[in-house]
C-alpha cells in the first residue's frame, strides 16, 4: 500500500517514507482513539521536509471511495476533510507524503460540540523549564475551575493542554470559555504570559494559544509526527514527568516512541471516560474575571 517507501523524508535523520508508514501502522492501536472521527487537515512533504510541503484539507477529487469524508461548510462553499477511521486509512493518509495530522476539537457527526478544549503553550525561547511551569500553572487553573487536564508536548518547543468535555458546549461557548481562561491566566503572570498573536509583541513571553478552539480550528494529533528535524513526536505525557522536569517539549520522537508506549502504554487512554460539562467551569471563572477585575481596577 506504501508506494515509494525509499523515499527520504527526514533527510538529517535518514527516515524515510517507509520509516514513517512503518511508525503510524506499530502506533495506530493508540492512535486512532484520539483521532477517529476527527476531520483531519493533511501536513505533506511530497519530496520530504527538505523542500516545501503543503496542507491539504479538501479531498474531494482523486481520492478513493472507501475513504470516509465529511463535508464542512466554509464561507464560500464546502470543504470534504478527510476522516481517518482505521488502520488502512490511517495509512491511506500517510502514503499521500503526510507527515503530521492536525485535527479538530470535535467528531462527526457533531461537529459544531466539541469533546475537548485545548490549550497550545507557544514559548518565544528554548526555556524549557519556565514552559514547564508555565504548564503546571494552567493545570492548577483548571483545577480551580473543576476541570481535569492532560498534557502532551507539542513536538515543538511548547505543550499542549487538553480537557474532555461532555460534548453539550457549542464550539462558539467552548472557543470564548477557552479565550476568557487565558485571559485570566495571563494575568497572573503577565510578564512571563501573553495573549499577543504577533511575534514581535511578545517580547519574550510565552503566548497561551487558544485559538485552537475554533471552527475549522486544528492541532497536531496524539502521537503524530512533526515535519521538523530529528522528527519529533507529538506526544502525551504525566504531569508527575512534567513536575519532574523529565520531559521537554522535544523529548519525544518516532524512533523512541515505540519503545514508550511498550513501556507506558496510552497515557490518555482513560481522558475521555470522564467528560464534565462546562456549565460550573463557566459560572466559576465569570467569579473569578470579576475578583481579578476588581483586585485590579
């Protein structure tokens, strides 16, 4: 099914097409939990990360008929994302040269209700330590708010945030829940923390993205490989390795993360058992914006 598979993808590191279809078939029982059902926007490196790749969301030419698609209204017409529901299509994916699958926040067929919230810790520097606690701050946030979090490192330099939902929350409430934590938690750290989009206004800070939430919004899947140098792994981790400063956002990639998951298995396996509503989170941090608000007139 893999055509190609000599094809070099990673050329620093000597991964190949093969390498990477052979990583996603080994992980796929871990995989396709989180990401079945997800409408996916396709990272690809046709001639590997050497040259320029391109994201591809719409598959509605030239595509074979097995494979599961979902059509999503856009503001000029309609986009056929792709759906990974197994094995073969999951490997249907990576033989189109696809390197990362990004993700949305919601399933089909209820793609305006998402199951999860997420947060993206972008640093401006290699910090990895003031990342961490950055992590560990929002975690207690949520905490507060009633939510449990999980992590996982971006493959990047940050983390990724993540909290089930019950599903029963709007993308448009998920997507001002998530903004109005951010605000707060910005504002408790507002000379290491930013909300600023744009580089240049950041001014060393780490920018607390969470614009993942949005409609037609996405972020790299669990386990997914990122097109970069040494290829990098999207992978979950414990908040006790956090605290120990035993994983940085970088620690993980596809040549070590099979050995991982033998050893600890699906860390977010049970994430989604527990899927709280936002109703009380939501009635908490209202309290809370109008105590930091008047804490700070």
């Amino acid at each position: 099914m893999i055509t190609h598979p000599e094809k070099v993808m990673f050329p620093d590191d000597g991964i190949t097409k093969g390498d990477l279809a052979a990583y996603y078939e080994a992980l796929a029982p871990v995989i396709l939990p989180h990401i079945k059902g997800r409408p996916i926007t396709m990272e690809r490196y046709p001639a590997g990360i050497g040259k320029k790749g391109f994201w591809q969301k719409d598959v509605s030419k030239g595509f074979p008929g097995w494979l599961e698609r979902v059509k999503v209204p856009k503001k000029d017409g309609i986009v056929h994302h792709p759906v990974i529901t197994d094995e073969r299509s999951l490997l249907w994916v990576t033989n189109q040269n696809t390197i990362t699958q990004h993700v949305w926040i919601s399933r089909v067929p209820d793609l305006y209700y998402p199951d999860i919230c997420v947060f993206d810790l972008d640093p401006s520097t290699d910090d990895a330590a003031a990342v961490r606690q950055a992590a560990l701050g929002l975690r207690d946030l949520l905490d507060e708010l009633g939510l449990k979090s999980w992590i996982k490192t971006t493959g990047g330099k940050g983390f990724h945030i993540v909290t089930p939902l019950d599903g029963k929350s709007t993308m448009d409430d998920v997507a001002r829940f998530a903004n109005q934590v951010g605000r707060v938690f910005v504002s408790l750290a507002p000379d290491h923390l930013t909300q600023e989009f744009n580089k240049v206004d950041r001014k060393g800070r780490i920018y607390v993205d969470t614009g993942r939430n949005g409609y037609s919004a996405t972020f790299a899947a669990a386990y997914t490989v990122r097109a970069k140098k040494g290829a990098p792994v999207s992978a979950p981790c414990t908040w006790e390795e956090i605290e120990k400063g035993k994983v940085d956002p970088a620690t993980f990639n596809l040549r070590n993360m099979p050995a991982r998951i033998k050893k600890a298995g699906d860390l977010w396996a049970d994430m989604l058992r527990k899927r709280p509503s936002l109703k009380k989170p939501i009635a908490k941090l209202k309290r809370m914006r109008l105590g930091t608000s008047q804490a700070h007139p």
